[in-house]
C-alpha cells in the first residue's frame, strides 16, 4: 500500500519513504544542471528533467543557446513535460505566463514581485481557491539582474522530514483545515478575491502527492490562533532561516530556468540595469497540473 505522508501513524512506511529520500541528497544530485542544446528538449534532455524532478520536486535547466529563450520554449516544454492547465491570475499576460519585472505604473506595481524587494519563502498560489492549485510551476530567465536576484529553494517533501522529525505534532497542526488563512484581496474598496483557509500539508487528490501551502509573510496572512500551531510555524520559520543542508540557491543566467512541483522558494532583491531593454525579466507559468511523465513529441 502506498505510503500516505499525513498518516501519523504509519511510522514504518515513514521511515522507509524518508530513507529514500534522504539517500537522493547524498551525493548534491539536487544540484545539478540539465543541459539542452536545441531550442527544445531532446526525449533524453526530458528524461534527465523529469528524474531530477520525480526525486527532489525541482530542477534547474540550461539553455546552451540562451537566445532561443522565448515563451515558446516555456510553453511547449510545459506541455512535453504534462502540464497543460495554465493559471491564470491578476497579473499574468493574456497567454498567462507572466512576464516579470520592475513595474513602476498600473496593477503590478501593488505587488512585490514586481518590485526589485525581495520575497519572502513560500509556494505559489498559497491564496488561490482549491480549484485553481497551483502544483507546478516553470520560471525562466531571459535576462538576469545586474546583481542579486537569487532563487534559494527547498524541496517541500524535505521540509515536512524536518518538521516531522523535530515533533509530529507539528504536521498534525499544519493538517489543520482552517490553519492557515489569507484575508481577502481588495482594490480601490472592490473585493477582487474572497479570504482562503485551508492547510499547510494536504494530500493532492489528482496525483496522490504531498502538497504544501505556505507563506512565510507577517503580514496579510492569518495563522490559527493555537500553541502548538504557533510552535510549527516558528519551527518552520527557523528551518528556512537557518543554515539548511536541504535549501539550495541559485541565481539565474540567461537562458536558465527552473521547473518545479511548486516547492519552497523565494528571491532576493536585486539591482536592476537602468535601460528597459537591459532589465531583469522572467517568463513564469503556473500550473494546475504536476509533473508526472514524460510526453513523446510527435515526429
């Protein structure tokens, strides 16, 4: 029988499922890179991208010609890889993947990843309703910062060992259903999205995976009012703020990306170049799907 993460009691299939993952880390295959020549991956160049992804829920690639770069590549390598329910939100152009960077004028400008503030951890769409789940998520470098702008991450499988090792009961609260809320989103007095509860940990009822729903925000965000509550989350802040083995950081060149199922991760601020044509910019789709299998390409 497979191994369900939230069964406190199955401490047997555990301890087997946290040896396995554990034993992935051991020689940094988490950080390796996967190189792709062409402007879209080979079947093998997909191979390396979904082992590297079914082992640590994350993967960083290299264009090796980062002028292919393109929403293209984005899209279709999306879909090779099984994801195709793009999110679409607030900010996101109208094929919804969002191209981000500074913006000093409209609707973005509310919201920090549009600044070059930094971010603080969490996992995407922490505040979308549980039909629109964020479980994937593709972030693509077109063109870097003058400096800064690191991506740190960590695999949230790895943060759930950690917090169940240090006290059980720490999942248990993150179980919670109403634990973690975020109040509703308004603008210019018009609520443009309701107020969300929901948990940290769930089980995704279309891949049967561990799912996480986190933001390490103080503000905008509302935890429940327990101790043992309160003690998670500061277990969880101290893991993400502390010198973590599991907690990789990278920062983005050109023509580099990085594909996820929707793990743990932030940014750092950055310096941006002054010329509009020169600054930081992202390709960033979100998805309803999670990686599962490679798709043949059709020849």
């Amino acid at each position: 029988m497979k191994f369900n993460p939230l069964n406190l009691q199955d401490e047997t299939g555990y301890q087997l499922w946290r040896e396995q993952k554990l034993k992935a880390y051991e020689n940094e295959a988490h950080k390796s890179l996967v190189k792709i020549e062409g402007d879209m991956p080979t079947e093998a160049e997909l191979i390396h991208l979904q082992s590297a992804i079914n082992r640590f829920n994350y993967t960083i690639y290299k264009l090796q010609q980062p002028a292919l770069s393109s929403k293209h590549f984005v899209r279709e390598t999306g879909l090779l890889l099984g994801l195709q329910s793009l999110d679409g939100n607030l900010c996101s152009d109208e094929d919804n993947i969002t191209s981000i960077q500074v913006k000093t004028r409209g609707r973005h400008t509310g919201y920090i990843p549009y600044t070059n503030k930094p971010l603080t951890w969490h996992t995407d769409g922490y505040y979308n309703k549980d039909s629109q789940t964020i479980r994937a998520m593709v972030l693509h470098c077109v063109r870097p910062a003058i400096s800064g702008g690191e991506n740190l991450m960590l695999d949230h499988e790895m943060a759930y060992i950690q917090l169940r090792d240090e006290n059980p009961q720490f999942i248990q609260a993150f179980m919670q259903a109403d634990v973690l809320t975020i109040p509703p989103n308004i603008e210019n007095g018009v609520e443009i999205r309701g107020a969300q509860s929901g948990p940290v940990f769930s089980i995704d009822p279309l891949s049967d995976s561990l799912h996480m729903r986190y933001s390490a925000r103080s503000r905008n965000i509302q935890w429940r009012r327990d101790a043992l509550t309160q003690e998670a989350v500061d277990c969880m802040r101290a893991l993400l703020n502390t010198n973590n083995p599991y907690v990789i950081t990278y920062r983005m060149r050109a023509g580099e990306g990085i594909i996820a199922n929707n793990v743990l991760h932030n940014r750092t601020a950055f310096t941006d170049a002054d010329a509009q044509d020169e600054k930081r910019l992202l390709f960033r789709a979100r998805y309803y799907d999670r990686v599962r299998e490679v798709v043949s390409r059709k020849s």
